[in-house]
C-alpha cells in the first residue's frame, strides 16, 4: 500500500513535509559537574523546533553553557555531525 500511494499520491513540493520527514535527528546530552543529567528547557535556548536539518552543533552547546549554570558538558549528535564542550 505505501508503494501505492507513492504512485499516486501527491508530488513531493520543495519545503513541503517530505523534505524533512526523513532527515533524521538531533540528540541533546548535558551533563553536571558530576555526570549526572541535566534537564534543560529548550524553549529558552531556541525558536520553534529542533530541525534536523540544520546543523545545531556549533551554536547550540555554548548557548546551553551559557543559559544553564548547572551545564557542565553539553554533546549535541546529528546523522553526520556530533559536538562535546565542556562548559567553563
């Protein structure tokens, strides 16, 4: 059936939902002083969503350094991209 409606269903438009439904994932670790986990409000550090498309690594650890004082190693993951900082 999803072959189906591949076939005849809708043509994928640029910036329609196809173009992100399969790009993967952002995965977001921080960590304390001591290594424990670190519950972190995105809404603070970001508008709207965690695209997978863009890359987050580079921007996203400092700003959490910055707006958590707790945050002692931030890791940020994607498919191709991965970043640790170790918080000052």
């Amino acid at each position: 059936m999803p072959t189906l409606a591949m076939l005849v269903g809708e043509l994928p438009t640029r910036f329609g939902f196809q173009m992100y439904s399969a790009q993967g994932f952002v995965e977001i670790k921080v960590l304390d002083a001591n290594g424990a986990p670190v519950e972190i409000d995105l809404e603070r550090v970001i508008a709207g969503q965690l695209r997978p498309d863009f890359d987050w690594t580079e921007g996203l650890p400092p700003r959490i350094c910055t707006d958590f004082p707790d945050a002692a190693v931030v890791s940020v993951r994607q498919p191709e991209r991965e970043a640790t900082l170790h918080c000052d």
